[in-house]
C-alpha cells in the first residue's frame, strides 16, 4: 500500500502531538507526545513516542528518529518500521525528561540504536 500525499505539506507541532504511531503491520505502537527540533537547523530530530501504560499510566518515552516515520494518510498516522519488541529496547527518557532534554550521549545512544534502520544522525 502506498500512502497518499498529504494535503497540505506543512503541520503545526501541536497537530502532530497525539497521533497514533503503528508499526507497518499495523500494531498500534502509541502516539507522538512531542517532537524535538533542534534549535539552530530548525531540523525535526526526534518524535518523542509515548509506549505501553494504561490510561496514561506508565508510559515509556522513546526519542524515535523523526525520519523513520511515514505519514499514513488513509490510516491519519504515523508508520514506523518497529514492532513492539524492537521499542521494549530501545533508548527511552524519562517523563520529567520530555521538555528541555538534549543529552549529548543519550543522542549518540538513541542513533547508534536506529543506525540498523538506516537512519543515520541529524546532526551529521
């Protein structure tokens, strides 16, 4: 399935705040809390992905790499190549992490983890 073309190219950040993230088989992984943009490049690095918890208890944070998602316009989500076992690894913040966070080693960490996705550094 090919996902259609957006609309509109451009989102405000609050509008992507709280969209349903699946993986390509079509689990509900969580949804986007936030996304990190980096200050002087105005590039997205990072979608901050809320996993697990119930009813807003519990949740894992994990950086995701804003370039593993996929928009999915039939599905108004995000795809990500991940299933729920490659997210139970992966680099995680904690809550009271999700606004002002830019730890140089935990990005070396969140990038050494999705290199095997092919993505490589925001910042290279």
């Amino acid at each position: 399935m090919t996902a259609k073309k957006p609309v509109h190219a451009l989102i405000p950040a609050d509008r992507v705040n709280g969209t349903d993230v699946y993986s390509k088989a079509g689990d509900r992984l969580g949804k986007i809390e936030d996304v990190a943009i980096e200050k002087v490049s105005g590039e997205v690095a990072y979608a901050i992905l809320s996993f697990g918890g119930l009813l807003g208890l519990g949740a894992k944070y994990h950086p995701v790499p804003w370039k593993l998602l996929k928009y999915d316009e039939a599905r108004r989500a995000y795809i990500v190549p991940l299933i729920k076992a490659d997210l139970e690894k992966a680099p995680m913040i904690d809550e009271t992490e999700l606004s002002g966070w830019n730890d140089e080693l935990s990005r070396e960490a969140i990038y050494g983890y999705y290199s095997t996705y092919g993505v490589g550094p925001y910042w290279g």
